[in-house]
C-alpha cells in the first residue's frame, strides 16, 4: 500500500538518516494524497459491512439504498464501489515503483516481491478470521501472487492490452467488486512502467480532459444503475461502470486541486492516512467495532449521519495518531514491519534528531 524508491544515487548515511540500503527519492504526495483519500471512502462504505461482524453486505443491500425510496441515495451514488478502484490501482502502481527499486538493490528483484505478498497474504488470513470476513488484504495478495507476479515478466504493452481485457470482461459479464480487481492491479502497473505516474503532478491539462471525459461517461452510467432494476443482469454492469467511471472522476479531481491553494490543506488532511494505509486499514476495524458497541443496535437501521459519526470517530483519532507518529518515525508500525519483511533486513524507525 506503500511504495518505495531509490534515488539514482544513494544519499550518505548519517545522523537522522537512513542508511544508503533503505534511502529513496522523495515521495509522490499525490499518491499519498489519493490513498488517504480513498482509504477515507472505503471505511464510509464498509462501516456497517464491518459491524455486521459476518462480511460484505450484499451488494443488492449496499445499492439498494436510495433506488426504491427507502433511503438515502448518496451512498449508492457517491460511495458504493466508488473507492476500491482507487486503492486497487494504487496497489498496482506501488508494486511496480518497487519492482523498480528492487532491480537496483538486488540481484533477484521478484523475491522481495514475493516476501511482500505472503506477508500481505499471512496478515490478510488473520484479518478476516480474526475480525471481519470482507478483508481486501487477503483478495490483493492472492491477486498479487497470481497476476501481477507473472505480469513483471510480460512487456508493458502486453501488460497494458491484460488490463483493458481484464477490466472489459467483468463489465460485459455483469461483475462488479472483485472480478475487477486484477484489471486494475494491471493498470496501475502499466502506468507506472510507462512513466505516467512520474509525469502526474506536471500536468493539468491531461486530468482536466480525461475527468471530463469521466464525468460524460458517469452521468448515463449512473443513470442507468439507477434505472435498471437490481434483479436484472444488467444492473452489475451499470453498477461496476459506474463506479469506475466515478473513481475516474475523484483521481482527475484530486490531482487537479492539488495543482491550486488547496494543495496544503489537501496534503495535510490525506497524506498521513495515506502513508499509513495498511495500519489504517487494519485499525479501523477494530475502532468501527468498539463504536458499533457503543452506538448499539442493528447496522441495518443506522442513518447515514450515524454512519458519518462513526466514519468520523475512527479517521479523527487516525489522522491524529498518524500525524503524530510520522513526525517522529519515517513509516507505520505495520508498514515499518511490512517493509522489513520485504527486504528481510531491518529499515529504520525513528527519526534521529
């Protein structure tokens, strides 16, 4: 959920610096900025998944909401499936950017690779028995060890031709959710590989035309997720569109306002939820259950301002938490342990003064 780089030249080890073996170029805060964004939406459309304790509520539940006038209809218009398309192409950049370190740090690149997604894998397992069965981590690991994996081997045209496939076929067969998630692990990879990510916080005017191009693609896409009755086959297919197309919308928004004054209000906010996702993500499970004790009753009857409340209850004290520690450390807990599991020698932690 991270990324880590090196610099064509390691910088010299020294007081309150890392040593030459774990030094890297600085990060891309857009990156940052859009995972702390999309982890914020993931928790809002998981917080009474979470509290039911049992898995993912059904996706005729999530979306129904607003469809039949017996709710609300910014979650299924705003929220559902909106954000882990974001978070799934992140995963794929980050795997790629690490790839490249790897081939400059070691002879065998991919073994680290490999290290990193059994951990992933291993902490996904305890995740889901231990807590909550909608788990990602274990979905993204799996993935991982299956597609992307095999795709460092494959040329980036080859690997940017898999994405448009792997990301076509769900849409036309009906699926939504995971059956895109290899897709977009494959476009994030071919992105990064092609040099885009580099290139991101240069430019205005390709996020200005392809959010447009998103946003004209979204409107007939929600407006027939809206129309098609949720029975009906069709409807996983306007739905996942949908989603997509709206995930689109919020990237090119992003990086767009991070190029205006709101930049440092922006960074601020989702950098440090974003540089400590896997810690985050874990946690909020754990917060979104104590909460559900406290608030008491069945998830099905909260309001979308308790859901809010509760949404709010659990990214506060993170964005706090976070903040704080990275003052003083240079990763998260989990991403410190993560980190030390991929290069099996051990990062440093704290900042020296």
């Amino acid at each position: 959920m991270s990324h880590e780089t090196l610099p064509p030249a390691p910088e010299a080890a020294g007081p309150g610096r890392p040593s030459a073996a774990f030094s890297g170029r600085p990060r891309i805060a857009a990156l940052d900025v859009l995972r702390g964004f999309a982890l914020c939406g993931i928790l809002l459309a998981n917080v009474k998944p979470i509290a039911h304790m049992g898995g993912t509520a059904p996706v005729a539940q999530a979306v129904a909401v607003g469809q039949d006038g017996a709710g609300p209809v910014w979650p299924a218009l705003l929220v559902d499936q909106r954000f882990f398309p974001i978070f799934s192409l992140l995963f794929g950049v980050g795997f790629s950017l690490l790839l490249d370190s790897a081939g400059r740090r070691v002879p065998r690149p991919r073994v680290p690779l490999l290290r990193r997604l059994l951990v992933l894998l291993a902490l996904g397992l305890a995740h889901m028995f231990l807590l909550w069965r909608g788990d990602v981590l274990t979905v993204y690991a799996v993935v991982g060890l299956l597609v992307l994996l095999p795709s460092t081997w494959l040329p980036r045209p080859v690997v940017a031709g898999l994405a448009a496939a792997l990301i076509a076929a769900p849409l036309l067969l009906g699926g939504n959710g995971v059956p895109l998630v290899p897709g977009l692990f494959l476009l994030g990879s071919a992105l990064a590989r092609y040099g885009v990510i580099d290139r991101m916080e240069r430019s205005a005017r390709v996020p200005a035309v392809l959010g447009l191009l998103f946003a004209a693609g979204a409107v007939p896409a929600l407006w027939l997720q809206f129309g098609t009755p949720i029975g009906e086959a069709a409807f996983g297919r306007w739905f996942a569109l949908a989603g997509l197309l709206t995930a689109g919308v919020y990237v090119c928004a992003l990086l767009l306002l991070l190029r205006t004054p709101l930049q440092p209000v922006l960074r601020k906010v989702f950098v440090p939820l974003g540089r400590m996702a896997l810690t985050n993500y874990l946690s909020a499970t754990v917060l979104v259950l104590v909460a559900a004790r406290v608030v008491g009753g069945s998830p099905d009857g909260w309001s979308p301002a308790t859901v809010l409340l509760i949404a709010g209850a659990v990214l506060i004290p993170q964005w706090l938490a976070s903040t704080l520690w990275l003052r003083r450390h240079h990763q998260g807990p989990l991403e410190w342990l993560w980190r030390w599991a991929t290069w099996a020698r051990r990062p440093p932690l704290r900042r020296v003064p």
